[in-house]
C-alpha cells in the first residue's frame, strides 16, 4: 500500500503591509483574512500539514487560533516590502528539515491576498502535480483581460512598435482577438510546488509549469480599500462555492417582511454619558432614523427593536424614529420567536442586526443576520454580513440602504 504523499501549505503573511496596514488579520466578511487561506489548506482532503510563515507575534497568534501552525518566526530581514517568495520558502523549508526532520513531496503556496477560492481547488492542483512526475509546479490562472498582442512600447525616438509578434499575422495588434493565441493572467490563489524547484532550481515554478484553469468570477487580488470592498461584497453575495473559514454565510433572502434590531452598538456607539445624578444618554446617528423611514414607506418593511437595555432612552429614542420595541429583554431569542409569531412573519423572511454575544443566538432564527463594522468577534464571524459603518455612526442607515436598493432591483 503506497504512503499518501506529504503535502506542506504555506501561508506568507507578513506583518508590515502598508496598503492596508494589518491587512493579515484584518476583518473580511466576518473572519481575519488569514482565516481564509487557513481554511483552504485544513480542509484539503490531500494537504497533510497547514503552517503559516510569518514575523509578527500577533499574526502567529489569529493563525493558531484558526488551526495553523507556526513552528517558527520569519526573520525580520525576510519580511521587508521588497521580500520575494523565493527567500522565504527556502528559509521555510530549511526550517523544517534542519529542526524537525521534515521534507514535504508537495508544497502550496496560499497566499493571504487571495481568499476567494474554489471550493477544491487545493485538492485539484496538488493531485495534477502528483500525477505528473514530469511537472515541477502547477499555477493558478485565468484568461487576461487583456491582450497583450495589442500592447505597445513607445521607443526612445518616441515611436510607438508593438510588445509582441505572431507568427503568420503581419500585424497582430490590428487583427480581431479571436484569430490571436490565448492569453492568461497568474493569480494568487494558488501555487503547488515540488520542493526541489525551490532547493535545487532556486525557483518558485521550476521549468515545466502546468496550468490550473480558474472561473475569473474568483479573481481577487486584495491590495487596497477598493478591492476590499468588492471581495467583500462578491463574498457575501455572489454565492459562490468557495473556501469558508466557519460556517457558509446565506444571501440576503429575497423576500423581507421584518428588520430586527439591537439598540446599543447597533442604532448608538454603545456608549453612556452618566451625569452626577446618575441619568444616562447615549449618541444615536440622525441618517439611521431617515434611512429607517425611508425603509417603511418604500417597502412597508417593518421595524422592531429587542434591547437587553432597561434605561428609558431606549424607549424614548424608538417613539422618536417611529419603530416599536422590547427592553429589558434577557431571553431575545424567545422574544424574538413570539414577535414573528404574533406578526405572522416566517422567519426565512426576517433579518437581524445585532453586535454583541447575547445577539449571535437570534442570527440562525433568521433568515439572514448583520452586524456593524465594529461588533465584537464572536458577532462578526457568526453574521452573514459584516457592514462597513459601525454602530450608531451609519450602520442601520447602511442597511436600510441595502434593502432599499435590493427592493428597487426586483422592481
């Protein structure tokens, strides 16, 4: 009976990322961005062994929380702006054959930038490799968006001359792109790599590349704000079969009948002022009860807050923004449930909007939950959808936002 093959996956993160700063183990759609290349190598059927290549303690520490290993700390001096993998591979597996005797058949590269991955997909590359002795490494890629036969440098003397040339066509840049070659562009979901490429060749692919087709619906490469923002939505709402850390979050159900809120951290900041006498105020934000009107008339969508908060400005606050609600609420699942009930609302057809542990039980009741872009940990990876604002400075607003924009797409 033939071993099953060693297959290493290495996760690079760095700790000094300046496009987005702690890029790493920043919240992406309710899980550290790390979680997400942690994920694809634990749940590979052939990956043996999930480490995580890093310098910064605290990176070390979100990876072990998610299942990786970290047998070692990066040194500083591979871990610069201008680092490339090759260094850091090398300085990886030397580690490991030197300290623990350990020399993987395959090693796969993850990259942290990359989260949005087929479900699979590991498993694919790895197999290829293994079933083709001849092949130092297989990349992802995907056809170019552009091609490159219709690309020009512009010349010393300022002329223009064409970057590349195709045998049988005089002139490839005024030809129509479907008699031009396929093109494809490498991503970075996925590099699976002999060994001895990067030991012997001191290289990251080796000479015989084979390549892995990937659905360009995949395509994300995080580098900016921007991007991050559409990664996130194509997340959260494309349904794709991809690697999850955790639990598959659900689309927004396409019938609403009722928004569930929590108040502090939700429709507040979750902050008091307490006066010398004791009397409590919070900070709400004007554009949530404008957004949540809106949401009724346009709709008819309707609104309920569940508050384990006791103090009057719950109360007076709701009378003012026009939606009705419960406090001094301890058991919010079991009110929850009797709210839908006496409305007449299934529950498939209700969202929640929640930020705290005591939220999270009423996010499986629903049909789909949020929570603000500052909700504690457990709430952020339990939701299906993680806003952008925080809580009390846009959250609901951007909510109401979403549905509004949802309800005029379905006409």
């Amino acid at each position: 009976m033939v071993a099953p093959a060693e297959v290493l996956a290495v996760i690079p993160a760095r700790g000094g990322s300046k496009g987005i700063p702690r890029k790493n183990i920043r919240s992406f759609a309710g899980a550290p961005l790390i979680a997400y290349s942690i994920a694809a190598g634990l749940q590979s059927g052939l990956v043996t062994r999930t480490i995580v290549s890093t310098d910064d303690e605290e990176i070390a520490g979100v990876a072990r929380d998610f299942g990786a290993e970290v047998p070692f700390l990066r040194p500083a001096e591979l871990a610069q702006d201008n680092t490339l993998d090759l260094p850091v591979f090398e300085h990886a597996l030397g580690w490991l054959a030197e300290h623990e005797g350990y020399h993987p058949q395959v090693l796969v590269q993850l990259r942290p930038t990359s989260p949005v991955r087929p479900a699979g997909m590991v498993d694919t590359a790895v197999r290829m490799l293994l079933d083709h002795p001849e092949a130092d490494s297989v990349r992802g890629v995907v056809p170019a968006g552009q091609n490159p036969h219709k690309m020009w440098r512009i010349g010393a003397e300022g002329c223009m001359h064409p970057l590349l040339q195709v045998e049988g066509i005089a002139e490839p840049y005024n030809a129509p792109r479907q008699v031009l070659p396929p093109v494809y562009w490498q991503t970075g979901h996925i590099d699976a790599v002999r060994p001895a490429a990067i030991l012997q060749k001191h290289s990251m692919s080796g000479d015989v590349i084979l390549p892995l087709l990937v659905d360009p619906v995949f395509t994300v490469d995080i580098d900016n704000l921007n991007d991050w923002r559409r990664a996130e939505y194509l997340v959260r709402q494309a349904g794709l079969d991809m690697v999850f850390p955790g639990r598959r979050p659900r689309p927004m159900p396409r019938r609403v009948d009722l928004l569930v809120m929590d108040f502090d951290g939700v429709l507040t900041d979750n902050r008091v002022w307490v006066d010398q006498d004791g009397r409590e105020m919070v900070a709400a934000n004007r554009s949530d009860a404008l957004g949540l009107r809106l949401l009724r008339e346009r709709t008819g969508i309707q609104q309920l807050v569940i508050s384990k908060e006791v103090n009057p400005v719950v109360s007076a606050r709701c009378k003012k923004i026009g939606v009705p609600c419960y406090q001094g609420i301890d058991d919010k699942p079991a009110v929850l449930k009797r709210a839908l009930e006496e409305r007449g609302i299934l529950p498939e057809h209700a969202i929640y909007i929640g930020n705290d542990i005591n939220d999270v039980p009423c996010f499986p009741i629903v049909g789909w939950a949020a929570a603000p872009a500052d909700a504690l940990p457990e709430a952020l990876h339990e939701a299906d959808f993680v806003l952008s604002r925080a809580g009390g400075h846009g959250a609901v607003r951007e909510l109401c936002d979403l549905l509004l924009e949802e309800f005029s797409q379905k006409g």
